[in-house]
C-alpha cells in the first residue's frame, strides 16, 4: 500500500511523526492484500466502505473516525479515507495486522464495517 508521506513543512505547527498525512480536500483509496488498522492520530477522518453492507438499511458504510479511535480494515477491503474538516489535515498511521488470528479477532463477527474491539 502506497501513501502521501507526511511533509512537516507542509503543516506549519501541526507535526505528527511517524504518521501519513491527509490534507483538506484530498481522499486516499486504501485496498490492503493485509489486515490492518488505521489510528487517526491527529484531527478526524472521514472513512467510506465499499459495499454491500451488513447493519442497518440506512448503513452506507459511512464512518467518523476521531483522534485516538482505530478504524479496522480487511485484506481486499476497500475504503475511501479523506479529512473530516475543510479547513485542517488529519494524519493517521496504519499497524497491519500480523498474524491470521490476531486479524479475524479484530474484525470481529458481524460487526459494522471498520468496527474495532
């Protein structure tokens, strides 16, 4: 998976080291071959899931993802992640998840699309 890497200079007074970051009006498509999760360290991410959905009929696989809240992501999924704000990035880092188990036990069963424990 390739991402904008974080230029501090681009943030004046907003640095997150070690994190990607997504500026305003900027979306980034994450397709991972594996499990993962994506931390929002700094700001809010808006995250849209492809289909289909498994919750509610009113479910479009929207979320909000706050600084410090985690948003899991299959291997093949496909997520569409862009900052919550017009006027702020957002920065996040993605952890893949190492082992088969250690993912299945983070996706959870039948949870909502991104839902982390």
């Amino acid at each position: 998976m390739t991402l904008q890497h974080l230029d501090p200079a681009q943030s004046p007074g907003r640095q997150a080291p070690g994190a990607w970051k997504l500026a305003p009006g900027r979306a980034l498509t994450l397709s991972p071959r594996q499990a993962g999760a994506l931390q929002v360290v700094y700001g809010e991410v808006w995250a849209t899931f492809d289909g289909p959905h498994s919750g509610p009929p009113n479910d479009l696989g929207d979320r909000v993802v706050r600084a410090g809240e985690r948003l899991c992501v299959k291997a093949g999924q496909h997520v569409v992640v862009e900052s919550w704000r017009s006027d702020a990035p957002a920065f996040f880092s993605w952890d893949p998840m190492q082992s088969p188990v250690a993912a299945a036990r983070a996706m959870g069963a039948g949870g909502p699309a991104g839902s982390c424990p």
